[in-house]
C-alpha cells in the first residue's frame, strides 16, 4: 500500500509542475471533522415545495436540469438541454452506467433522497474534473458524518403517502459518530401504484417499488487521515413505463467503495482523498404485461464498472486548486431474445450492447487565483483517454464493415473564466472546448429500440469525437431584499452525434418503423438562458421567480429534439413561527421550435399550480415536522415537451408526510 | 484497511451471482447447428488386394453437399498407393426399379501434398426404403482398372445451413443448389458458399456395362448469378432483412460465393432468383422488401431455409 501513495504522490508531483491548466476552490479544510471537502455550496436534498422529495423531484428544481419522462420513475437528467452522453454523472466521483439500452435507468435512479447531502452540478467543461463532458457534470454526493469529539447519534425518519398514485414511502437513517468512527446508514422503501392524469385517467403501466439502503463507515486513522468504506444497494421492481412497450421487472445495483484520505496543516496540498470503487448494475425488462405485444422479447442488461478516483485539493496564498485523476473500466452488455409464436420453435437472439469495454482515463486540474478582492481567475482543463473494444465486433460490422474491434481516443478539455464582483453587482464570464467520446450505444448499440420516435438505432464504432466549444456569462445584483441573476450559455458541438434514417435496412423490433443510424452532424448549437429573481417583501414572506429559455438548431437551422420551451416558475413562500405556507405556479409555454425530423410533435402550453403547508413541533428532543400539500392542484391534464410518447402527467396529487429527526 | 478490502471482497461477490444468468453466445449458436471439422472414414471398398477409403465429415454421408477425400492403401502392406485416376459415381436404386444419380464430380483430383482424390457428391435424397445409394469407383493402379462398388447410407442432415433444393428452370433443365458454408454462421457478415448443378440430360440410350456414366453426367454451371435477399420468415419478425448482402457469383473453384449478413439467431429464409450467364432468370421471384410485423414473410419461388 506504501508504495502505492508514492507512487500517486510522484504522480502529482508531477502534474503541479507542468500544470498548464486548472479550476476554482474557495476553501480547504484544516483539520478532519469533515469526511468531505466540498468547494462548492451545496444544495439540501429537498426542494422548497416539498421535504419529501425523490431524487428527480429534486434535480428538477435546478434550472439547468430538465427531464425525460418515461414514467412515473427514473427520470432521464437533461443538462443544459442535452442527454445523457452529454454529461458524466457520478456519484462521489464514482462513474456508474446503467445496463439498459432504453435509459430506463438512469444513475439518478439508483440513489435515494435519504443517502444524499448535496447535487453537485458543473455546466459546461467546468465539470470536467470527473471525465469528458460537453454538457457539464452532476455529481451526487452521499451523506457523510464527520467525525465529533463526542459520541453522538443522530437520525431520522420520515413517511409518507401521495394520494394520487397511493405511493408510500418510508425513509429512515442513523448516523453514528465519534472520535475515531463514524458509522452512516439508511434505509427507504417507496411503493407506488399507477397514477392517475388530469382527466382523472388511470395512466397503466406506471406504478413502481424502490428499496433502496446504504452504509458508510469511517475510521481515523491518525489526527489527518482516516478510512472510509461506502455501499449502496438499490432494487427496484416491477416498475412500469407507460411510454415504453415493456416495463421493468427487476434493476439491481451495489455501489461500493473505499477510500483513503490524508489532510496536511502545511504545504501546497492540503487534502488528499483517494478511492477505488466497484459497482454493477443489471436490468431485466418484462413485456409479458402488455399482451398488445406481438412478440414476447427478453432484454436483460449488465453493467460493471470499477475504478479510481483520487483527488487533491491545493491552496498557497491567493491560488487554489484541485487536481484530479479518473480511471474506470466498464463492460456494458445487454441481450435481446425473441421469443416466436410457436414457442416450440427456436428463440432469436442478439446482443444490443455486444460486449463493449470501456476504458477512461483522465487527469484533470481546475485552478483559481484572487488577483484582487474583487475578482477572481478560473482556468482549468483535463486530459483524456478513452479506450473501448467491442467483443462481438461482427455485430457492428455488418452495418460498419470492417470497423475496428478497439478505439482509442483522446480528450482533452480546457476552460478559462473571469469573475468579478463590483458592490452589489457580480459579472463572471467563461470560455471552454472540450471533446466526448460516443457512448456504448452511440458507438456499440445494435438495433437499440426507441420508441419515441420509433426507430431502432444502429451505433457507429467511427464516429468522429464530438466537440464543444462553449461560452457562458452571468449578470447579478443582490442586496438584502431583493437578487436577480442572469445567466446565458452558448455551444457550438462539432459532429454533434444524432440519429439518421438509414435507408438501408429493416428493423428488427416489430414496433419500429425504421433503421436509424448514429451520425455526426457537422455542427449544432445550443443556446440557454436562465434568469432567477428573489425578493423579500416582509420580514416572513419571500418570492422567487425563474424563467428558461432554450434554443437549438442543427447545422441546416432545423430544431433539435427535447429543448425546452419558454419556461417559468414563480413561488411564493411564508414562513411564521413554526408555520409554513408555500405555493408555487410553473408551467411550458407552447413549444414553438419542435423538431418533427426527431419525432416531436408540437407540446401546448401548461401551467401547474403547488401548494403545501408544514408544521414543526418537537417531541422532547425529537424535531418533528408535518407537512401537507397539493401538486397540480386544479388538476390540468399535460404533458412537457420531454415526456416520451406524450404520456400525461401526474393530476392532481395531494400529499402529506411526517419527518421526525434527532 | 484489510477489514475495508474483506468487505468490500464479500460484497463484490455477492454481486457478481447475477439474477439471469448471461447468455453464452459461442454455445448459443452450437444448440442447434453441429459443425464438423474432421473427415473420418464413411465406407470403405475392397476391391483385389487393394483398400478404397472414402472419407467425409464426421463420416457420414448426408442429404446435400458433401466434400469426400478418396485414399488407396495396399490390403496387405497398409501402404499408401498412387493411383493414375479415380472416378467416381454416385447411383440411388429407387424401389421402383429407376436409377438416378446425383451431383458430383467424377473424375477425383488428386492432391499431391496430402496424398488423397477429393471430389464432392450432392445426395439429394436420404437412404430410406424407397431407395438406396451405392457408391461405384474405379481405380486405375499401373494402368489396370480395379472397379468396385459399395452400399452406402446417406443421413438426414441435421444441421439446414447446408441445405439443398432441387427445381427445373425456366429452360426446362434439373437444377440442383446445395449450401456448402458457412456450416456454422455467426452474426456477423458471412460468406455464403454454394454449387449449382444442372443434370445433363443423356442424349444416346444406356449402353456397356453398368452404370453407364452418360446416363449419370452432372456439371457446375458456369458464369450464372444467385440474387440474394435473406430475410427472417417468423411473423414477429415482420419481414425483417439485413444490408451489405452479396449476390453469389462463381469463383475459380467452380463454387458461386457471396455474402449473407445474418442480424440475430434464428430461422433466416435465403431468397434466389437464378440468372443464367445471359443475364435470363432461370428461376426466383422478388420478395416484398416492406416492413409487416404479424405476417409471414413471402418467400422467393426459389428459397432454402436455414437455422442458427
């Protein structure tokens, strides 16, 4: 093991000495009372609205996070307008990918509100600390307890019922935590039958079970150092996806972890944190409940990564900066088997996912430096290289003939923002370029069923890297009563990867019209804005407003698929003694530029109205609170721009839920 | 640390006994298509003081394409002799009383490196009690012929990548097409390796002694074309085909070569129109290339059925 941190402290070394590029980190933390150090505020796992929130709930409420639907469960995180592939989603820095081919699980859906402190979300290459990305990054962190002089126990347990879908849900966690240990836990059930829309329709097929629990346990190995071990294991089953002709029968995934982390009171660096991680996630489909099916089809899905992360966080003087190295491998497979009418006869079979590896490897820095009291230098950038090799690669040559079995790629990223601070104004202005490699599917994905907009997806082992380059802005004012920000980005991505019709070819999935066939376009921009207002106006009652906008055009001026429309959100909240009161009114106006290339069709105008109350008591030194609330409370019937199928979305939903903690 | 690796160890292990178990997708294939490699003796012929050894895969003959490898040893002295020719010809006495033949080559090659004659016969038909193949030979040995014949069985071929069918064309000719490879397809592009094989109709009355070589005559045709258009006939499938397919043309071997890509396991249909060297269609129709999931996908008046 010694010999092992020599050699990543030599490695470092010598990364400070020719650090070309870098980022920003506002502290270090001096002693080891937190597990984690964290540069960047974090955000509370619950939502304004609504304590009791699932993780969806709560990214949808960031303003550069929209979503796919596909259901009432695991939502697909949009950043900045742009899918998954896009982004690189972790959970502390650990890379997971789902295991199935349709997204129907996304990372987000193997956490729950209970294990998580904080979302970390990185627009742009700024998230490139943790791996290549064009959108940015979204970083899930995980609940940690720092160590405390004495023994302590804190906890807490909240459940619940949503009237609408009768979901249940109960969550609970213990945490433990001493001088020298520090033990976390949790546990979450939730239990959903199908929803109903605002029609008072029962929408089939969208009911879920989540079981999800964690434990982390850490040990101090000496004043500065200490140990930790984490796990996740999530299930969920059979879950519905009315938007889709199958439904989940069964997800499971661990994620684990150890790590190894060092503080230093002296020098340049002053944490050190170190982790190798495992995880595997596997998908089973079920489409024996829709007996519209022609054909019954398995399609199970695995998925197994490992990896390391090790970071250091480094601070002299005015300079701060924080380095990071990212390896993982990953095998991705996923399976479909065809069932024909005579079940006597012989099964068909194909891998969608033919065995594919990936390899990444990444040094990343991100460097800041005050040059003044007011304002403040970022630059950072990344290097990466990333490896994949496709097993059956004769899957992919029949429609690449004579693609190679391995791919190496290498992606590099850089990024250089301004920030300054004038009275109660604030400007920060910011460049990036930085490349992606195709994803499994995008560059290993055989026959790969979309049914939004019906066509089965052939990925292309060639695809050039996709190439972003990026400017972002942002105007501020704030004063004690009132802030307003303006914020702006725009990409412009080289061979911006989509699916083309192919017209060769049939498809394999009998609901498909067609063979699509990832391509690169030569180029596509996406341009998004976000203004976010805050006004005090008493003592006891705030409003918030949010309005986003989003533009995207391929390198013919034809609209991009799932980009939001105009959208707004408004919320008023009052707060008394132990009373509070909040309302909120969101909504879509009519999406104008839809892209029915892509398979959209025109979404109308919406406008959803939340209300909830909450009321905190204390049982002797138990802090309870109650809350009680309506979503969609006039009951409008919709769907966004981004659910798939344009499945309607929840009606109304009246909710309530009870959280004790100590 | 080690208690952190331990459990990290059990954990990792529990995870690893999946709930489906993946498929493995070498066996996969092998469930239903046998692939044989080895040539192995199929029927042996004495004939004065000489040994005829005729090989063929997995020594047995089957219905369709077999390749065969002939040697000759010394009864006595179980050496190996060189023989100036060997022919070789095929007979299937019907219960009727009829003869017919099948296609084959004749006149053996002989291949110096491995010391054997190798030729190929297309049995079209198995062993049963309508009728009976025997194998005739003659060998000629320092300018003596030694003729000789034998009873031999042929078997249903279990595995339908080597399928044959036999039709009459347009131009009134017996045509015979037999699959010869792959034996075992992959998907994956695969080169698919078939003979065609027209009847010479005898144009004199049988004359010497039996079998009258004449009567009995099959030829590679030359120069023709094989359209292809695989498609997967299962209703569910909807017609579904593949892109990057080859039409089959003759090599210098005689054999027409082409490329089928197969896109799943499963029962794949290959649809023929035949053209001779003129450019004519002999037989085959044109499929529907139309996507109709719930339907059985129209098959080519000229077709063989495989499975994988």
């Amino acid at each position: 093991m010694k010999k092992l941190y020599i050699i990543f402290w030599t490695l470092f070394l010598g990364m400070n000495a020719n650090a070309q590029n870098t980022q920003a980190q506002k502290d270090t933390a001096k002693v080891l009372e937190e597990v984690k150090v964290i540069a960047i505020a974090k955000k509370k796992i619950q939502t304004e609205m609504k304590m009791a929130v699932t993780v969806d709930e709560f990214l949808a409420s960031s303003d550069n996070i929209s979503f796919i639907k596909r259901g009432a469960y695991a939502w697909e995180p949009l950043l900045n307008n742009m899918s998954t592939e896009r982004s690189t989603i972790t959970i502390d820095g650990m890379h997971v990918f789902g295991a199935c081919t349709d997204k129907m699980d996304p990372i987000t859906s193997y956490v729950e509100s209970n294990n998580l402190s904080a979302v970390d979300i990185k627009s742009g290459q700024e998230g490139s600390l943790h791996g290549a990305t064009v959108a940015g990054s979204i970083d899930l962190k995980r609940k940690s307890t720092p160590f405390s002089s004495e023994k302590q126990y804190s906890g807490a347990y909240q459940t619940g019922f949503e009237f609408n879908n009768k979901q249940f849900f109960n969550l609970g966690n213990l945490s433990y935590s001493s001088d020298k240990f520090v033990a976390d836990g949790s546990i979450s059930f939730r239990k959903a039958g199908d929803y109903y829309d605002g029609n008072n329709n029962e929408v089939n097929h969208s009911q879920y079970n989540k079981f999800n629990t964690s434990v982390g346990l850490a040990y101090k190995t000496s004043p500065f150092s200490a140990v930790r071990v984490d796990a996740i294991f999530d299930k969920a089953k059979n879950v519905g996806f009315p938007a889709l002709p199958m439904d989940l029968w069964l997800s499971r995934a661990i994620i684990t972890s150890a790590s190894y982390k060092q503080l230093f009171q002296h020098g340049l660096i002053r944490v050190w944190d170190t982790k190798v991680y495992y995880n595997a996630v596997e998908h089973y489909m079920d489409d024996t409940k829709r007996p519209e099916n022609l054909v019954h089809m398995d399609m199970p899905g695995w998925s197994t990564t490992y990896g390391l992360v090790s970071r250091a966080n480094l601070k002299r003087g005015d300079y701060s900066a924080e380095i990071q190295l990212n390896a993982y491998n990953n095998l991705s497979i996923a399976e479909m088997r065809m069932y024909p009418q005579d079940r006597s006869k012989r099964t068909m079979f194909a891998y969608s996912w033919p065995w594919v590896t990936t390899r990444f490897t990444s040094v990343a820095m991100n460097n800041s430096w005050d040059i003044s009291e007011n304002s403040r230098v970022n630059f950072g950038g990344s290097l990466g290289y990333n490896y994949n090799r496709s097993k059956y690669v004769e899957f992919n040559r029949i429609f690449h003939p004579g693609t190679a079995q391995e791919k190496s790629r290498i992606l590099p990223g850089l990024h250089a923002s301004y920030e300054l601070q004038v009275k109660q104004f604030s400007f920060s202005a910011g460049t990036g370029y930085g490349h992606r490699a195709p994803s499994v599917s995008e560059g290993y994905g055989y026959y790969i069923y979309n049914s939004f907009d019906r066509y089965d997806y052939i990925g292309n082992p060639d695809l050039k890297n996709e190439i972003s380059y990026e400017a972002n802005a942002s105007a501020g004012f704030k004063n004690e009563r009132m802030g307003i920000e303006a914020k702006v980005n725009y990409f412009y991505i080289q061979n911006y990867i989509i699916g083309r019709i192919l017209s060769l070819g049939s498809p394999m999935n009998y609901q498909s019209v067609g063979v699509k066939g990832y391509t690169s376009l030569d180029h596509a921009r996406l341009f998004n804005m976000a203004l976010n207002a805050n006004y005090n106006i008493l003592q006891h009652l705030h409003w918030k407003g949010t309005l986003t906008y989003a533009r995207a055009t391929d390198d013919k001026g034809g609209n991009l698929p799932f980009i939001r429309p105009l959208s707004y959100q408004t919320s008023l909240h009052f707060m008394y003694k132990s009373i509070g009161i909040q309302t909120s009114l969101n909504g879509d106006l009519t999406q104008i530029n839809y892209s029915p290339e892509y398979g959209e069709d025109q979404t109308p105008a919406y406008m959803i109205l939340n209300i909830s109350a909450n009321y905190s008591f204390n049982i002797k030194n138990c802090k309870t609170v109650l809350q009680v609330g309506a979503e969609n409370l006039l009951n409008e019937y919709y769907s966004t721009y981004a659910d798939w199928g344009n499945i309607p979305r929840m009606g109304r939903n009246i909710f309530t839920s009870l959280k004790f903690s100590f | 640390m080690e208690k952190a690796i331990f459990f990290l160890a059990v954990v990792c292990l529990s995870v690893i006994s999946c709930t489906k178990e993946k498929t493995d997708y070498e066996a996969e294939i092998a469930t239903v298509v046998t692939e044989h490699y080895e040539f192995k003796e199929a029927a042996a012929i004495s004939s004065e003081g000489y040994t005829i050894s005729i090989e063929a895969l997995n020594g047995t003959f089957y219905k369709g394409y077999n390749e065969i490898r002939l040697k000759i040893t010394d009864t006595r002295t179980n050496e190996n002799i060189h023989a100036s020719s060997v022919i070789f010809l095929p007979v299937m006495s019907g219960a009727d009383g009829s003869n017919t033949s099948c296609p084959h080559l004749y006149d053996l090659t002989y291949n110096a490196d491995d010391k054997y004659f190798t030729g190929y016969a297309v049995f079209t038909s198995e062993s049963n009690t309508n009728g009976s193949w025997e194998l005739y030979t003659s060998v000629i040995i320092n300018n003596k012929t030694y003729p000789a014949k034998q009873n031999i069985t042929v078997q249903e071929q279990p595995n339908k990548n080597l399928n044959m069918t036999a039709f009459t064309g347009k131009d009134g000719e017996q045509y015979i097409i037999a699959l010869v490879s792959p034996q075992k397809p992959k998907v994956a592009e695969n080169e698919l390796v078939a003979g065609i094989y027209k009847f010479n109709k005898p144009t004199t009355p049988p004359s010497g002694s039996f079998p009258d070589p004449s009567q009995f005559s099959y030829a590679e045709v030359n120069d023709y074309t094989l359209q292809l258009d695989p498609r997967m006939p299962e209703p569910s499938m909807g017609n579904h085909s593949s892109i990057n397919n080859k039409d089959l043309t003759q090599q210098s071997d005689g054999l027409y070569y082409g490329i089928v890509n197969y896109t799943m396991t499963g029962n794949w249909t290959l649809n023929f129109i035949m053209l001779n060297q003129n450019g004519k269609i002999l037989k085959g129709t044109e499929v529907p290339t139309d996507f109709t999931p719930g339907v059985e996908g129209v098959k080519s008046e000229l077709y063989i059925d495989i499975l994988f």
